[in-house]
C-alpha cells in the first residue's frame, strides 16, 4: 500500500497549522516535544518550512497570492484528518508505534501509523479493507495452537493482572477450577513475554475539535505461541470476564467486527 503522505511530527503539525487549525498544529507538536513557548513554536515552524520545501510540499504560487503555502489536495487531505468524527486505534505493546485509522465516510477510512512518536505515515483504506489493515497490522500468527482453553475473573481480579507483584496473591485468592487454572497459567506466561500488558483496539467519537474523544468501546487481546487470547466481558454477575484462547481464525473473525461497531 502505497503512503499518501510520509512526514515528521513537526511537518504535519505545520500542515495542520497551515489547513487552518492552529491549536491542533500546535497540539500536535507538544505531544511530542512537550509544552512550547510562543518564541519556540515559531522557531519549530521556520525550521520546519524548509523540510517541507525540501519535499516539494511548499506551494510558492498559492504563498504569492497571500494563500496557505500548501496545495488544495493537502489542505482537503488534512481537513478529512482533523475532522473525522470516529477513530479506531490500535495499541502494540511493547512495540514502539501505534496505529490509527480515522473514517473519512461510509467507504473510506485513513490509515495513521505513528513510528515511535517522530515518523507518521498516512494512507486511505476502504472500509472493506480495514480488518485486513489491522491484521496486517500486528501481523500474528498462530503456532502450535492448543484449544479449549478459558477461564473467567471478576473485573477486580483482572485489572490485577497488569502488575506482576499480583500475581502470586490473585493466584491463591481466586476460585478458578482445575481446567481454568491450566488456562490462567497459559495466558500468564503470555503476559509476562508482553510485559504484562495487553493490547487493545480502541474506537472513540470525536463529535467535534472543542470536545475531549469519547470511549465508545476497547477490545483486549494477547497473542501468544499457541493462538490469541481474546477477553469478553459478559454480563454474568459473578465472574463476567472471559477470557478464552483462540486460533488465528477467531482472531480475524473479531477484527471484522471493528468497522461495524461504528456502522462502517
């Protein structure tokens, strides 16, 4: 999939600053430098023309008539960026990038691949394409695959379960039949390969650019050598966490349901 648009943390938030959003150009740019003083934010900016006039992204015609320096294409680009209403975004743990696909419309999504908060890379899918993005995204896959392992934990228990000092407690405390603890261990060994943190696919509403996103749903996952370990959480009273090993099959049957959660 060919990029539509490579470029730095600094490039893209003058080229959001030049579409017409000044606060989130410049959101953008402390998100990764941290918080800037009007005399820093503009050495940023004079810097950063260069690179972009390097690349060939500077429109000298459109700076001539007063115009933002940037062409049509990249301002409507960078528009559909900033006010796409709904995001999907997809954590890696302990890789150092992360992915976000903004919907642009019914069909058209835009892929967001950030490189360890310095290299972002932008390209559009459609919506058909997006779980397939995704897969190919964490790019897992499925090695010695062992079935029929699950076990279930209250919230409590399982918010446990990202420090590792919990472990042996939540271990001795926790009711889990023979079968279930066979799984447990499992899916503890997976935990600790991953630094005890799980991966998640998150989708959040962004009504507008005044209002904080809004969670509108997190799938939790963990891949490990013998399948993905996919967590569900039911409405059982007592133990409404599931947490069930799954071949990569079931893995890409979850990641179909993304753009549908949001009508996509």
């Amino acid at each position: 999939m060919k990029p539509l648009l490579a470029c730095t943390t600094e490039e893209l938030a003058l080229l959001v600053t030049f579409s017409g959003y000044p606060g989130v150009g410049k959101g953008i740019a402390e998100s990764s430098l941290g918080i800037l003083s009007p005399d820093k934010w503009d050495s940023v900016m004079q810097a950063t023309i260069h690179q972009l006039m390097l690349k060939q992204i500077w429109d000298y015609d459109r700076e001539a008539i007063g115009e933002a320096p940037i062409s049509v294409e990249m301002e409507t680009f960078i528009k559909s960026y900033v006010e796409s209403e709904w995001m999907v975004r997809c954590s890696n743990v302990p890789e150092q990038h992360i992915l976000m696909v903004h919907r642009i419309n019914d069909e058209t999504w835009l892929s967001h691949l950030i490189d360890r908060d310095i290299i972002h890379e932008f390209a559009y899918v459609t919506s058909d394409e997006l779980p397939s993005h995704i897969e190919e995204y964490y790019s897992f896959t499925d090695v010695q695959f062992k079935s029929g392992l699950s076990f279930k934990l209250t919230e409590g228990d399982f918010d446990q379960l990202s420090n590792r000092k919990n472990i042996e407690k939540l271990a001795v405390d926790t009711y889990l039949a023979p079968e279930e603890k066979a799984a447990f261990n499992h899916f503890l060994e997976a935990l600790d390969v991953r630094d005890w943190s799980l991966n998640n696919i998150s989708v959040f509403n962004l009504p507008n650019l005044e209002a904080d996103p809004s969670l509108t749903n997190i799938m939790f996952f963990l891949p490990s050598m013998h399948g993905i370990w996919i967590i569900d959480y039911t409405e059982a009273e007592d133990r409404p966490v599931h947490v069930e090993l799954h071949p990569y099959e079931g893995w890409v049957d979850m990641l179909k349901t993304v753009p549908v959660i949001i009508g996509g």
